[in-house]
C-alpha cells in the first residue's frame, strides 16, 4: 500500500466501525498500485460528505483531537521528521477547540490570502 495513505490507514484501523472506514480501507488495499485523491474516494466509493457544509461549520474538539492522532501516528514513524502542526479553519474554531490547538501548540488560521510580489 502507498506510504501517501499510511497517516489514514493508521486513523482509519482505529475506527474500522465507522460507516466510510471499512469500506475505504478495503478499497485502497484493492487498488493499492495506484494513488488516491480524497475526491476520487468520495466519488468511487459514494461516500455521503457534504464538503461545503463542513467547510462552514466550526471545527470541534473531536475534529482538533483526530488531527493529533494523525500527527502522532506520523510522528511514530518519522522520527527526523519536523512536523510544523497548523490547522485551517474556514468556519473558524469551538472555544474548546481553541483552547486545545493552543494547550498543544497547533497553529491555527480561519483563511489563506494570498500576495503576490510581481
């Protein structure tokens, strides 16, 4: 299987019972020769995401709390590696949310603008 999918095979073998887990880990196994987008997932496997809604609402704890696995799982098995923790928000942050990227040292940031120096 590809090491670009290992952060979400490791995340996803923690949650095996979660309705969409089972059914993507099975399927990046099947077709492990080749690389897979979160979109192309969403559309082969038909999975039931609302992208703009997510994108609108206010990231919570459990959401902060799942990207410290992630980060965690990462950091396991890339010991040299230097991992800058940053997460964006569009629809902005819970106050325990906040408060946890702030305990734990996660950069936080409602958008990205972009300059460009021409």
């Amino acid at each position: 299987m590809s090491k670009t999918w290992n952060e979400y095979i490791l995340w996803t073998l923690s949650r095996i019972n979660d309705c969409h887990a089972k059914s993507m880990l099975l399927h990046l196994n099947k077709y492990s020769d080749r690389y897979w987008t979160p979109r192309e997932l969403k559309q082969v496997l038909n999975l039931d995401i609302d992208e703009d809604k997510r994108t609108k609402t206010k990231t919570g704890l459990k959401l902060i709390k799942d990207f410290q696995e992630k980060i965690e799982a990462y950091a396991q098995q890339f010991p040299d590696v230097v991992i800058l923790l940053a997460f964006l928000s569009l629809g902005g942050f819970t106050d325990e949310a906040m408060q946890q990227c702030q305990s734990v040292g996660i950069a936080t940031t409602e958008g990205i603008t972009l300059q460009l120096n021409l």
